[in-house]
C-alpha cells in the first residue's frame, strides 16, 4: 500500500468500517425487528476470551439492557483490567444495574 503508515491507516478504517456494519446492521437489525414485536433486547458482554467482531460499547449501544460479566480473581493478583472496563463499560447505560439500584437506595 506504498508504505507502512499508509497500510495501517487503511487497516484501521477497513477494521473500523467492519465493526460499525456489525453493529448497525446486525445489532441494530436485531434490536429494530426485536421492539416491533415488543420484546427488549439483552447486551451479553464479550468478555475477555470471544471473539471480536466490532467494538463491544458500540455493539450494546442498541440494546435495552447491556449486561456486564463478574468474576472472581485472587485477592493477592486484583481484577485484570479487561474486567473493570466490562463492568464500566456497562455501567454506563442508565438501565444499569447500578443506576436503578442507586435510583431505589436512600
């Protein structure tokens, strides 16, 4: 592709393309088809060891209800990181587990 720069410039947009078509046309496929038949649309995190097929934030942007994972580890060793960012990452979303219990906490 001319040269290094320019190769891993194309693979990003390529790979961002990819993961964008994912979750649009798939995802958001899957949530349009689910609400027309008034049913809601559950995000399972990715985790640490499936697959990668886009990007798992935008992915769970068209669900209802993104879920996030929970593991145990070793005191000693922590959480790996992947693992905070799961559970923040599906913090976000105001149908969190979080934000409803803090919603009904005093």
């Amino acid at each position: 592709m001319g040269s290094r720069s320019a190769s891993d410039a194309f693979l990003y947009d390529y790979r961002r393309t990819l993961a964008d078509l994912m979750a649009s046309e798939h995802y958001g496929t899957i949530a349009t088809v689910a609400h027309e038949h008034s049913l809601k649309v559950y995000g399972e995190a990715l985790e640490t060891t499936a697959l990668r097929s886009g990007d798992d934030m935008t992915m769970r942007s068209h669900t209802d209800i993104p879920m996030s994972a929970m593991w145990t580890y070793p005191r000693r060793d922590g959480p790996k990181p992947t693992y905070l960012a799961d559970i923040k990452g599906a913090a976000q979303w105001p149908t969190s587990t979080a934000k409803i219990w803090s919603l009904r906490s005093p």
